[in-house]
C-alpha cells in the first residue's frame, strides 16, 4: 500500500473556504480518477499563526497506482487548487509505503 501524503498549511483568511472545497470538490475529484482506494484528512494539532495545517492522505494499492495519478491528474488538479487559493496556501507532498498493518 502506498500513501500518497499532502500536508498543507492555509491561510487563517481563506481556510474556511479552502475547507468546503476540500471536502466537496478537490478530494472527490481525486477519489473520482479511481486511483485511490481511501482519502483521509486530518488536522494538524499545532499552533501556528501563519494559518492552519491538514495533512491529506490517499491510499494507492500501489506504486503504478501513485505514478498514474501523479502523471495524469495531479498537474490539472494542483492547479486547480493554486488557481481558487494561489498565495495563500503552502503544500509539501510525501509518499509513504505501508510495511505493518494492523
């Protein structure tokens, strides 16, 4: 399994926003390419003034999975997401592979 990791830290400003969006159109855009099999957001318990930080997770079956999503979908939806909330987000990508389930 691999997981696909999005953290992103938004803007105070325009989170509420970038929120809605998130849960009723980004993430089930991402979902709808049929690449992932589970989408999980969460909050980041931190305090920062600069804005407020999710880390989004998808998981793949795997790593073909990943790599079809990242050369097919990922440009059109990341710009999707620059074009609604340019400027006022920061996003840093991870992969990460499952070695323990439980």
């Amino acid at each position: 399994m691999i997981i696909y990791n999005v953290t992103v830290n938004i803007d105070h400003d325009a989170h509420d926003a970038w929120l809605v969006w998130m849960k009723e159109t980004h993430i089930p855009d991402v979902m709808a390419t049929g690449l992932f099999v589970e989408s999980r957001m969460h909050r980041v318990l931190a305090e920062d003034e600069g804005g407020i930080t999710y880390a989004i997770q998808y998981s793949a079956v795997d790593m073909a999975h990943y790599q079809r999503y990242s050369a097919e979908h990922a440009p059109r939806l990341q710009a999707d997401a620059a074009e609604r909330f340019g400027g006022r987000f920061v996003a840093f990508r991870t992969l990460l592979e499952l070695v323990h389930p439980t």
